[in-house]
C-alpha cells in the first residue's frame, strides 16, 4: 500500500469513526424515546456536558483510560468498538466500491444495520422508527439505479420494478417464515422487526442479495445456536437475538456476497 492509499483510507477511517460516534446516541437514545440531536452528550453519573475533547472518536476514551474526566465513572468499551467497528466498515466499502455513488449509499446502510445490531442486542427490538428512516432513505438506491450511470451492481436487471421486487420478495419471504414457525413450533424464533428490517435490506441490496443474506443470517444462527446449547450448555429457551445475524449476513452479502455467488454459480 503506497502513501496516498493509507491516507485516504485513513480519512475514510475517521469519517466512519465519527458517524459511529453519531450511531451511539442513536443506539442509546431510540429505545429510549429521546431525541437524537438534543441535549448534547453528558456523563451518564455526573452530568457534566461532554466537550470537544471528550468526544474525539476513540481516541478521548483511550486517552482517558475508559473514565469520566470529572467523576471517573467507567465508560463502556461499547463505545469506542462501534466506533472503531463504522471506521471500518466505512473502509471495506470505500475498497469495494471505490470513488462511486455506491460508497456512499452503502456507508448509510451500513450505519442503520449498526444501529439495528446493537438496539437489538440490547432490547430485542427493531424499532418502527428506525426502519421507516431506512424505508425513506431506501429511495436513494432506486433513485440511483433508475436514473444513475451504469446501472445499480446488486440488480439483475434493469427493470424499473427491480426496486419494488426488493421490497417486497426478502419481506415475503421472512414474513412466511415467520409465520410457519408460529405453526410448526407454537412459538416465533422471528420477530416482526426482523420481517420488517427486510424491506429496507431489500431496497438496499436488491432481492437476490438480500436472500443470500437471509441464507448467510440463518446459517450463521443455527452455527450460533448449535454452540450455545451443544458446547457452552446454556439453556434452549434463551432468547437469541437474530437482528445481529441479519445485519451480519447483510454487510457479507454487500461486501462479498458477488464473490460468493459467482463461486456457487461458476
Ligand atoms: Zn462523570
């Protein structure tokens, strides 16, 4: 990797570092009801409103020893791993996709997946407000793909209703599983939010992806599943969120999920 490469990808890493910042007032505050702009970050002990040097992605909780400035109260690792995590991310696609409108509409999919992973890891909930946001910025992927240049990478075809396919197919088809599952078993392993969040990962990555990533989702669930009961013993009836296996299929079948279908198809 030459100089200029690592800079750039540098600036890709702290631009992502610093939306991830953004996505931690977004994954505390939703379920919470609070507004996500207003008031400004405080220390969730003593109050103090945090100041610009508090709030430099990463770096202010390295340098303060995961600590409060005034009250030394512990600041949770969370915070600089989701951060570190979207500064990533944000570079995987900068890789994949490259000086294209792509990049960033994927940077915003992958900033709501984020906040999908973690609300529901701590609540098992997919919040309606949070897929009505990815409904209404899921305009930008159909946008592009009926009037941008060279056509959109995860549609098959041209058709101006590959869009309304996306919506629509992935949705179905979690929303058939969901119910099944609710016959077969007498219980639901699928939430609606996990039906829901499907319309949105449909627009963005187009129905053929978005099932590869439900195929990715599940495979890596049973995995999980198999482990927790079979090797770490915990019990059956534990509540395993799924949104975190979701929203990983998702980032796979964006990044990779090209790669892994012409290796299935070749
Ligand atoms: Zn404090």
């Amino acid at each position: 990797m030459d100089f200029i490469t690592a800079y750039i990808y540098s600036i890709v890493f702290i631009l992502g570092a610093t939306i991830g910042s953004f996505l931690n007032v977004c994954i505390y505050r939703i379920p919470a009801g609070l507004s996500i702009v207003k008031p400004r970050s405080r220390c969730g002990s003593c109050e103090r409103r945090l100041t610009a040097r508090d709030l430099v992605p990463i770096l202010s909780w390295v340098l303060l020893k995961g600590k409060c400035r005034t009250c030394g109260s512990k600041i949770s690792i969370r915070y600089p791993l989701v951060e570190a995590l979207e500064g990533l991310l944000f570079v995987l696609v900068f890789i994949r996709f490259g000086l294209a409108m792509m990049t960033p509409i994927m940077w915003l999919f992958s900033a709501i997946m984020t906040v999908v992973f973690f609300i529901d890891l701590d609540h098992q909930i997919i919040p309606n407000k949070v897929v009505l946001f990815g409904l209404v910025v899921g305009i930008l992927p159909a946008l592009y793909a009926w009037f941008g240049e060279g056509g959109y990478p995860f549609y098959f075809t041209e058709r101006l209703f590959e869009p309304l396919l996306g919506l629509a197919v992935p949705f179905l088809l979690m929303l058939f599983m969901a119910l099944f599952s609710v016959v077969l078993f007498k219980r639901s392993g699928l939430g609606m939010g996990d039906v829901k969040i499907y319309a949105v990962i449909g627009l963005f990555l187009g129905w053929g992806y978005a099932l590869l990533s439900i195929w990715i989702a599940f495979f890596l669930g049973g995995l999980f599943g198999i482990v927790w009961i079979f090797v770490l013993k915990r019990p059956k009836e534990a509540m395993i969120p799924f949104a975190p296996f979701i929203v990983i299929g998702s980032m796979v079948a964006m990044l990779y999920g090209y790669d892994i279908l012409t290796v299935i198809y070749r």
